[in-house]
C-alpha cells in the first residue's frame, strides 16, 4: 500500500539519483541492497532517535496491520495488504490496544429495559 505522498517521494528520488535497474542498488550498482541493510538502517534511525524499544523492519510490519485495524479497517482487507493466505495469520500481526478495548461500547448499553418490582 503506497500512499500518494510516499509515491511523490519516491518519485523525486529517482528523478535525482537516476538508480537504473535497482530502485534501491547496493553501493556497486550490480544488484539491489542487501535486505540486512535495512535492518541496519533501522537500528541506527532508532539510535539516533533515542528509541530504546527493539524496533526491525518487520516490527514496522506489525505497527502497519495494528495502525490499520485501530482506524477502523476490516481485519480482511488487512489480510489481502499483507499478502496473507490465513486471516489467523493476520490477526497474529494486527494486535488490539487496551486503549481500543477501552473504547469500545458494550452492546448492554443500548438496552432499554424498565426494571419493575415484582409483587
């Protein structure tokens, strides 16, 4: 899923830098970056941000299907972004916050019953 900003984004990176083959190349050029490469850009953007929490590429994964079903996204649309054969799979990445929980309105609360002494 490709937001128009990050397109944009994306877009002038490769007016500038003219990549060739690779969006991404390695330092040489013969091939793309190395999937280690962005685990290490990763660690070293939460160094610099002070982030202490252990945070890889594949936790932005988990905070991408969680940030998606906290807005409100059918948990099954969620399954077909992440490319996902199993929704059991999904449910495993898209974790609900106790904030969400918290939230959320008993269906209790919309009875309307009168509660009459018997006698």
């Amino acid at each position: 899923m490709l937001s128009p900003q990050l397109l944009e984004i994306l877009r002038v990176y490769w007016r500038l830098t003219k990549p060739g083959r690779w969006l991404f190349p390695r330092r040489d050029g013969r091939g793309p970056i190395h999937p280690q490469t962005l685990g290490i850009a990763c660690r070293a953007a939460c160094e610099f941000l002070g982030v202490e929490k252990r945070v890889t590429v594949h936790t932005l994964r988990h905070s991408f299907a969680t940030h998606l079903l906290e807005a409100g996204t059918d948990i099954r649309i969620i399954q077909v972004l992440l490319g996902h054969r199993s929704l059991a799979t999904t449910t495993l990445y898209a974790q609900v916050s106790t904030a969400v929980i918290g939230r959320t309105a008993s269906p209790f609360d919309h009875l309307h019953l009168e509660i009459t002494p018997s006698g």
